[in-house]
C-alpha cells in the first residue's frame, strides 16, 4: 500500500510505502495550536518508509522540543508530518490524497483538550500518551 499526501497549496507532496498504524486524535496544547484546531489526528508508520516526492525545499521544521516537532509547507503553512527526535515518524491524517487505510483508534492527551471541545464518540480517551505496543 502507498498512501500519498500534500499540503494545502500543492508545492508539496509525500509518500509513505507501507500501511499506517496507530492513528489518533492528539488534543495537547501544542497540536492544536499547531493546527487552529480542537485536535490533530496523526498516523505512524516504519521509520525508512516516508519520502518527500516534490516540494521538499519549501518544507520546513518546527521542534519547540528535543523529542517532538511537526514539518509544515512555509508557502501555505498546512502541518504536514509530525517528528521525533529529529526523524519523521508520523504524518497529519487531514493531508491524505483518499483512503489512509486506518481510522484513529483514541483521543491522546485530553487532560489538556481544549474546554469547548465535547468529545462526541466511543473511542478510548487517555489523559497522555499510552505506552506504545
């Protein structure tokens, strides 16, 4: 499976070329700061597995801390990936060209969810980040 995505003003696009996992909606403050939004969905995949297939030099990288940080395209500003330690390990759901092939399966960091957002479906809800399987 190849999943292919871009940013708003279509200078850039992307790649991943396996299937995506672990997707959910991220409410911490930086997400939705991030994106303007009550949250952010993200996918993971296989380190090795993402290439930028056109627009790259107007990719740019924004990690406020040593562990976290997202790419966005500096034309349109649409938040295109997200990383960690320095490596491109997810990428925004809301970008996908189709089928992602995967539907988030929780809500992440709710403890800091924005106050007027009512979370309206049965997806399990953690306070944090659980630990990964």
């Amino acid at each position: 499976m190849v999943v292919k995505g871009g940013c708003l003003c279509a200078k850039v696009h992307y790649e991943v070329t396996e299937p995506l996992f672990n997707a959910d909606h991220c409410h911490c403050s930086m997400c939705r700061r991030q994106h303007g939004a009550a949250f952010a969905t993200y996918a993971e995949f296989k380190s090795g597995n993402f290439k930028w297939t056109s627009g790259e030099k107007f990719v740019k990288v924004f990690e406020p801390l040593a562990d976290v940080g997202w790419c966005f395209c500096g034309e349109c500003g649409s938040t295109l990936a997200g990383t960690d330690k320095g490596k491109i390990r997810t990428i925004t759901l809301g970008t996908v060209e189709g089928d992602p092939g995967t539907r988030p399966e929780s809500h992440i960091f709710v403890g800091s969810k924005a106050e007027w957002h009512d979370i309206c479906d049965n997806l399990p809800q953690f306070e944090e980040r659980p630990p990964k399987t």
